[in-house]
C-alpha cells in the first residue's frame, strides 16, 4: 500500500520510516525508529530526489508507482549515496530504464564502487552553480562535500523554494504520519535526537557545516522550506534550525549547564557524583545532568557534551589507567571534534590515583579549546568526610566559571 504526502506544489514524500532497524550506521541506538525521506517532483519532467535504504524499497516503490500512475520517472537526482539513500537506486533504474541520473562527480565513482550497473543511463555529472530545468521548476546544485560524505550536495528548487539537504537538517526518529516540523513538537519531542544525529553523524565537519551555512545564509531569502534525507521536513521557523546547526558546527554550547560523566566499579565514584550534582543544585545551579559511562551509549554521551558549557569527568583509576569507557568516551570527544568546553575532574584510585592526571593530559593534548579547572576532587576508594571541603571546592569553582561564562 502506498504512503505519501504532498510537500508542496508539484513535490511529494515518497520516503519510508524503519522501526525495525535498533542501530543506525550499525552502532547508533534509534529507539524511535527513523525515516527515510525521498521526494518525487511531478513536472513536465517526472524527477525523484534520492531513494532509500534496501529495507525500505518495496515502499519507495508503491509509492512512485501510485503517484506517478503510468507516466515514466525522468530523472533520478542523488544528492548522498550513502546506502541508506542510495542503495534503491538500482531498483528503481530497473523499473524506469530511461531515467537519466544527475549527481556529482564523486557520487558516480561511489556508485560503481557499490557495484550499481548505471553504465547504460543517461549519466549528467553536476556541480557547484549548475542548473536544471524540468519545466516549471529550475533547481540548482550547492557543492557540500564532507557533510557528511565527499560526494555530498543539496539542491534548491528555485521555483518553490525547497532545499533537499542531503543529511545536514536530518533526525533520528520516525515520522509515523507527522510529516513537517509544526506537525510535531520539536522541543519536546524531537531536538535530542536532531542534536545526537548531528553531534555522531556530521560533528566532526563543523568548518564543512559552517561553509554550507554561509552558502544557504547566501540564498536565504529562497529558501522556504528545507527537505532533509531524515526527520522531519521543515517549511516554518527556519531560522530555529539553521541557529542550531549554527551552534553545534561552531562548537559552541547550547546551554550554561553542567554534565557529569562518571565511570564507577563499585559505586564509590558514583556517590562522589551524586554529591557534587546535589551541591551545584543546593547552590542554585538545576541545569545538572548526571550519567553513568557504563551504561548510557556513547552517542547520548557525546549529545550532551555538544549541548553543555561545562564538564565533570568523574573516573576511577584502573590498571593504572583511565576506566576504559571513560577513555573511550574521551575518543569518541576527539573523534566528533569536541571543542570549547570547560571541564572540572575527579578521580579515584585505591592504591595509585592516577585517572585525574592522565584525564587532563589527554584533554590538554588531544582536544581542542579546553579549559581544565584548577579544582580537582580526589579520592582513596569511598568519598570521605574529610573530604567535604574539597567537594565544596569544586563545586564553587563550577559555579564561578559558569557565572563568567557567555550566554
């Protein structure tokens, strides 16, 4: 059975949402599912933008067969080849053999690296400033290598206004129906999995994000609606969105708050945790969340550092070393191109402390724009009483930085 919804003027979602997928990418937890969102155009040419992962074929299918109701499909425009857009492309080459393809020059190597037979179709190799024109709509191509891929670029319907955005704008998250962002309440229901998809997926392109938001600041004023390759579609408060993929590829935090990471054996670093998350409170400070390295997935880890101003890495020393998921957590930081956050430590160790120093070793020379506080808690085994006015330190500290820190 078909699913569809109209877009906009001649333009349709053919796309499919994916509740059976647990891990996108194959490590990313999607409790909520997520979409994968094509657009067929319905002109003097028939042209469908992107297609969808293999699992969702047999629906991207229905769906141009209904709307298109026996008229040929045109072209085929592929702005990301990742698989989980480009790996129907075959099939639907085989049902419209005439369709030409229009992407770039990079997206054609990839093609034929994945093995797709696209020799004997119309190849239209496009770049930067290029357009085209399929009767009452004329697009033009925005080069966006390495957002997230090298082949990667956006396309803008001159005509209408919508701007295919390959994944930049995207989400986890099925659509379930509710297809446009005022359909839904992003705040609530939405902005932690857009913030986790971009922090894990793109986060580390922030200076190739920054280039493709200057070129979309360029051609603002036509851009009416933005149609992304996940998540919702966007045709209002455009300005909201772009502000945060503003915030996020400039590393800058959405929020004056704080983040405590612990990783704990027995509880003992859990409990000194616990203790400077209820002091910051006591003192007035309730943008404090707390989270156990051990068992919350590195990508809602690294989410949260992207929103928050200020870190607690709270570690307990193991074979001499960093607890392992707190040092995989701190890869994962400098993997993703984590920047600009002001970061407070505490350590344990029962016989040799040793995860303070060699936290703030890996932050001062593997991260960029870190400020480690002067203020350390550190522990023998268990939080003692004695060491209360050390907590009580850290704690102020936290709260003095935070108070001189830009909104």
């Amino acid at each position: 059975m078909y699913c569809v919804r109209h877009v906009t003027e001649d333009l349709y979602w053919v796309g499919a949402n994916d509740h059976r997928l647990t891990l996108f990418e194959n490590i990313h937890p999607i409790p909520r599912g997520v979409s994968y969102n094509a657009y067929l155009l319905l002109d003097e040419r028939t042209v469908l933008f992107d297609t969808v992962d293999w699992s969702a074929c047999r629906q991207l299918l229905e769906n141009l067969e209904h709307l298109l109701a026996g008229r040929t499909l045109d072209y085929l425009v592929i702005n990301h080849m990742e698989p989980d857009h480009g790996a129907s492309l075959e099939e639907v080459l085989l049902r419209w053999p005439n369709a030409g393809i229009i992407a770039t020059e990079k997206a054609f190597m990839l093609m034929r690296q994945f093995g797709f037979q696209i020799d004997g179709h119309e190849q239209i190799e496009v770049k930067e400033g290029d357009t085209r024109c399929f009767g009452r709509h004329t697009v033009t191509f925005i080069s966006a290598p390495m957002v997230h891929w090298p082949e990667a670029m956006a396309t803008l319907d001159l005509t209408s206004g919508a701007l295919f955005s390959a994944d930049a704008f995207g989400s986890f998250g099925a659509l379930d129906g509710k297809l446009f962002n005022d359909e839904v309440n992003f705040d609530r229901d939405w902005l932690d999995d857009a913030r986790r998809y971009y922090t894990n997926i793109v986060g580390k392109y922030g200076p190739q994000v920054q280039v493709l938001l200057k070129k979309a600041g360029a051609v603002l004023n036509q851009i009416k609606i933005i149609c992304p390759l996940h998540g919702p579609v966007w045709r209002s408060d455009l300005e909201y969105l772009i502000g945060k993929y503003n915030l996020w590829s400039r590393y800058e935090p959405e929020e004056k708050g704080v983040m405590i990471a612990y990783a704990s054996m027995y509880g003992n670093t859990e409990a000194a945790a616990q203790a400077l998350a209820a002091r910051l409170c006591d003192k007035g400070m309730h943008r404090v969340v707390l989270y156990d390295v051990s068992n919350t997935h590195v990508s809602t880890l690294i989410s949260e550092a992207f929103k928050y101003s200020h870190l607690v890495l709270a570690s307990v020393t193991y074979n001499l070393g960093i607890y392992p998921v707190m040092h995989s957590f701190l890869s994962d930081m400098k993997a993703l191109n984590l920047q600009k956050r002001t970061v407070a430590l505490v350590e344990n160790g029962s016989w040799a402390c040793k995860s303070g120093d060699l936290m703030q070793k890996f932050i001062e020379n593997e991260l960029k724009n870190m400020t480690v506080l002067g203020e350390r808690l550190s522990m023998a085994s268990s939080l003692r009483p004695d060491r209360s006015a050390e907590l009580e330190s850290l704690a102020n500290a936290i709260l003095e930085s935070l108070a001189g820190a830009a909104e």
